[in-house]
C-alpha cells in the first residue's frame, strides 16, 4: 500500500554558488507533509518538472482504485463502447479495415497458389 493521497509537489530552485548552476530539486510529499520523494537536476528542465507533475497527477487520480491499470484499461474499453454507441458507422471502421486488410492476404496467397 503507497502513501495515502493527495500528494503535492513542490518545485525548488537553487543557486550552486560553487559550480554558478542553477539546480532544481521536485520534491513530493502527502498531504500531512510526509517527505515521499524528490529529484535534483541542473537548470530547470520542463520535461522534469512536467514528469514530476505527472506522477502526481496520477497517483492523485488513481485514488480508491485497488488495480489502476485494470481499472484504466475498463474505462477506456467502456469508453470505446459508449463512443461507438453514439457513431454507429465508427464502431464499424477498425472491423471493415481489418477484413479488407485480410481479404488483400487472401487474394495474395490465392495468386501464389495459382502460379
């Protein structure tokens, strides 16, 4: 069992007087301030603190489920349903394109058979 939520995350930016680098520290920590992870770099890199604020994002919003990648994997499946429930034509495309896709198979094994 991880950390109950939420977590928060904290960006920090430093000055390294020894080296004259700026360094940026993501720390995350649960709502009663528990300290529960933090990462350094060099210079404020947007990856990083876009990573950072992702890991919090879903850890926030995986909250209460029991298995989140089944649980995620539902409701897209569920998603998927209900979208093609209401573009009757789309819930027929992927279907229509992976049948010609094998009937192209078909005909090519058929000519090879045939010479």
């Amino acid at each position: 069992m991880h950390t109950p939520t939420p977590w928060k995350l904290k960006v920090e930016e430093d000055l390294d007087t020894l080296n004259d680098m700026t360094f940026t520290t993501y720390k995350i920590t649960s709502e009663d301030k528990t300290w529960l992870f933090d990462a350094t770099g060099f210079e404020n890199d947007e990856t990083n603190t876009a990573n950072a604020h992702r890991i919090v994002a879903c850890v926030n919003a995986c909250e209460g489920m029991e298995n989140p990648a089944e649980e995620i994997a539902d409701l897209v499946a569920e998603n998927l349903h209900l979208r093609n429930l209401s573009d009757p034509q789309g819930a027929y495309k992927a279907e229509i394109k992976m049948l010609r896709d094998r009937v192209k198979e078909l005909e090519s094994a058929n000519k090879i058979l045939r010479e």
